[in-house]
C-alpha cells in the first residue's frame, strides 16, 4: 500500500465542505491526534473562525500517515506535491471548489486513505471530523429526506423489487417478469 500527502486544495474543499453545512463533531475524550488526553469528550463546531485550526488538523493527520509509511523520508521529501505545502502552517483558500456531496464523499475517501496508516487513526480527532462529516454529506444527498425512516411490512410489499440474479438462476422469473412488463414495451 502506499501513502501520499493530498494537494492542499484537497484539504481545502474538505474544510469547505465542513464549514459550509455548519458541521460540527463529537470528539470523545482522549481522541487528540497528538496522543494528549482530551476533555471528558466535546462538540466541535466548524466555522469560519476555527477552519485554519481544522485545516491544520488534518494537513497533520495526513503527513503524520504519510511520514509513518515512509519512516526514512524527510518531510520534504514525502510523496506528494513538490510544493512541500505542508511544511508552513495552514491556512484557508476559500477559492476552491463547492463539491456536491458525492464529489465531497469520494475526496473524503480519498483523504482517509492517505490519512489512515498511524496506528492511532481510528481514535485521532481527524478520524472523528471525517466520519461526522460524512454523515453530513449523506444526509445531503439528493432523496436522502424524502425516503423513509423505517421500513415496515406494507411499505416493503408495495415496494419495486429488484431482479435477482440469483433468484433467476434458481428458476424464479417474476421480478423478471414484472420488471420487463414496466419497463419494456411489448417485452414479452
């Protein structure tokens, strides 16, 4: 596996993203990055006057991934742009792109994979701003407040059903069938 250090317009788009849906994060205690114990766990809220302290977060969550996969590079030399912007501190570029939620889901994937390779990611504060901000981003998926909350017996029966592969190679053709006849004119 190998690792690299994101553009910092990844980063920015990521704290855009944040600071745009108001997002704000659970951090339990002693879910700080740097090993230090935090409080007994508090809410943070991303905004405009703390986006170049969550951008620095994690610029740091990424190149401490990064310089642990590759233990013998100096931090200039780490994979990644070779503007070595990670080496001064952090700070905000509001002209980056607004990412519609799928674009901000896949570079949150993106980042958390480069970001991943510590030991102590899935407790890091990085850790906790990405998984909250991918709730974020689902819940602003198009559909995503319109469909329902829970499922129940008649909902499920009223419900299209997908074709199965499976059901179709055990001889089962009605979903087929229903299907074909919705959607296929003449499709018998």
């Amino acid at each position: 596996m190998s690792a690299y250090i994101v553009d910092k317009a990844h980063i920015d788009a990521l704290v855009r993203a944040a600071v745009d849906r108001r997002m704000s994060y659970w951090l339990p205690a002693g879910a700080r990055g740097d090993g230090t114990p935090g409080p007994g766990g508090i809410r943070i809220t991303v905004s405009r006057e703390n986006r170049d302290a969550i951008g620095q977060l994690l610029t740091d969550a990424n190149v401490a991934s990064v310089a642990y996969r590759y233990d013998d590079a100096s931090l200039t030399d780490l994979p990644g742009p070779t503007n070595a912007w990670w080496i001064v501190p952090y700070r905000f570029n509001a002209r980056g792109p607004i990412l519609t939620p799928v674009q901000g889901l896949k570079a949150l994937d993106g980042y958390e994979y480069q970001s991943c390779e510590t030991p102590g990611w899935p407790a890091s504060e990085a850790w906790h701003f990405c998984d909250d901000l991918r709730g974020y981003l689902i819940r602003a998926l198009p559909g995503y407040e319109a469909a329902d909350w829970t499922i129940n017996e008649a909902a499920a029966a009223e419900a299209p059903r997908l074709v199965s592969l499976t059901d179709m190679a055990a001889g089962d053709l009605t979903a087929w069938n229903t299907w074909r006849d919705a959607n296929i004119p003449g499709g018998e």
